[in-house]
C-alpha cells in the first residue's frame, strides 16, 4: 500500500472523530478518579478501586464473584447513600457497573470529586 493509499484512508476516518457511530458514543464524561468503593450484593461485601466513574457508571479495578446482569449497591467510604447498580462486564481484572440512579450517582461523583480535589 502506497503513501497516498494510507493518506486516503486516514482522511475517509476524519468524520468519525467529530460524528462517531452510535455504538461508539459515551452518554456521559468519564472522570479517571481512584477511589475505594464498597460493592454489596445481599450479605457479600467487597472493597475495591474505580478506574474511573460517569454518571452512568463505574469501572472496577477488580473481578468481582457477580455475573452481567446481577443487581448490586454501591457506596463509598463516608458518603451516606447508597446507589444501585447492575453489572454489565467483567473481564480483564475489571468489572463496569451500570448505575440505576443516575441523579445519587451524579451526587457520588461530585462527592468523590471534591474529595479527591482535597488531597
């Protein structure tokens, strides 16, 4: 394939950047905060890390014992609600959790904002 070739293709990829396909959208912006989260489903209850959180959901930095599709709650350390959430991938030591609630999880995530911001 010649330099122009690849040029060509590059330059038909341009409009995915500005008007990507619908499968390929995020409804939401992702904030690349670390914080530990509780996970609970029934009596289980796991500390873990997120990669990072929307209000639409989080990314786990951990496989939890769950399948897409179960039900979970989840807080964080010193924040006084709980959200629930579905799980929706595990794979590759990371499990992304749907929220339910997306008005309390938009308040955990200005929560876990401001906490980081006081580090």
């Amino acid at each position: 394939m010649g330099m122009i070739d690849v040029w060509r293709r590059r330059l038909r990829q341009l409009p995915l950047l500005f008007h990507p396909p619908e499968n390929l959208r995020r409804r939401d912006m992702r904030l690349d905060i670390q914080a530990t989260l509780t996970v609970r489903q029934g009596e289980y209850a796991i500390d873990c890390r997120s990669i990072n959180i929307s209000a639409s959901g989080v990314l786990l930095d951990t496989s939890l014992p769950v399948k897409p599709g179960d039900r979970v709650e989840v807080t964080a350390e010193r924040f006084r609600h709980t959200i629930p959430a579905t799980v929706v991938r595990i794979g590759n030591g990371s499990t992304a959790l749907r929220f339910d609630a997306p008005a309390a999880a938009l308040t955990l995530v200005g929560w876990l904002t401001g906490e980081a911001g006081r580090r």
